[in-house]
C-alpha cells in the first residue's frame, strides 16, 4: 500500500469539509437579492442579552445598505425608533457589548439572510440613546 504524505491527506480533508459543506442549509451565508455579495447595513434597534452570552438587536429597522466605518452623525437617528426585526449579533468578542445593553444603538456589519433570525456580524456599535424605544411600530 502506498502513504499518503500528512500535508496531503489534510488537503483532502480540509478539500472534503469544503465540498460537504456547500451542501447544507445554512451552512454558509446567503447573500441579499441573489447577488452573490453579503451587504454591509446599517441597523438601529435595541440591545439586548437573551440568553446569556447571546446578543441581539430587537424591534429594530430594515437594514439599509451603508460601509462599514462607523455611523456620521447624520447617520443617527435623532429620535428613538422601533422596527419589526430583530438579528443575531456575531463577532462580538472586539466590542464591549455589556457597556450598551438595554440602549438604543445603531450596529453596521454584514447582514446574513438566514432563517428564523437574520444575523449581523458586526464592524461598529454606536450607542444613540440611553433606553430602548417602548415598543415595535406598527
């Protein structure tokens, strides 16, 4: 029988994790309108911890395309808003979450379209207000 050199057979591997997991549901973002790209949005909504270790932004707007700089100050909303979404924050080890819990934000980073819950794996967090809006608009 003939060795397989080890960098070789983890290429094969690493080759086969690759192509198995195209194939799953979920398994890797969806990009927005078919396109091909994962936008980079703008979002305001309220932060919130639920469960624990778990972060998420609700009664938040539609997403709007923007970069992934943080908001202009003509970006902020200048009254407290409620939307009818809510997104799974992701990659949120860099920001110090905690410190903005239960406040009105405005969160940029990729949208990935998944289902039941949209995820934002964040670039920026800018608190705008010091409470969340009262509600979801109608």
């Amino acid at each position: 029988m003939r060795s397989v050199h080890r960098g070789t057979r983890a290429k094969i591997v690493v080759a086969a994790i690759l192509v198995g997991s195209a194939g799953w549901p979920g398994s890797l973002p969806r990009a927005q309108g078919g396109s091909g790209r994962v936008d980079i949005v703008s979002v305001a909504g309220c932060l919130k911890e639920q469960p624990a270790g778990t972060w998420m932004l609700v009664n938040a707007t539609d997403p709007v395309k923007s970069s992934a700089n943080a908001p202009e100050k003509k970006e902020l909303p200048t009254a407290p808003v409620a939307g009818k979404n809510q997104f799974q924050l992701i990659g949120v080890g860099e920001f110090n979450l905690p410190s903005f819990k239960e406040q009105l934000v405005v969160v940029k980073g990729l949208h990935i379209v998944s289902s039941p819950t949209g995820r934002l794996n964040i670039t920026s967090v800018t608190p705008v207000f010091p409470t969340c809006a009262v509600g979801p608009s109608k």
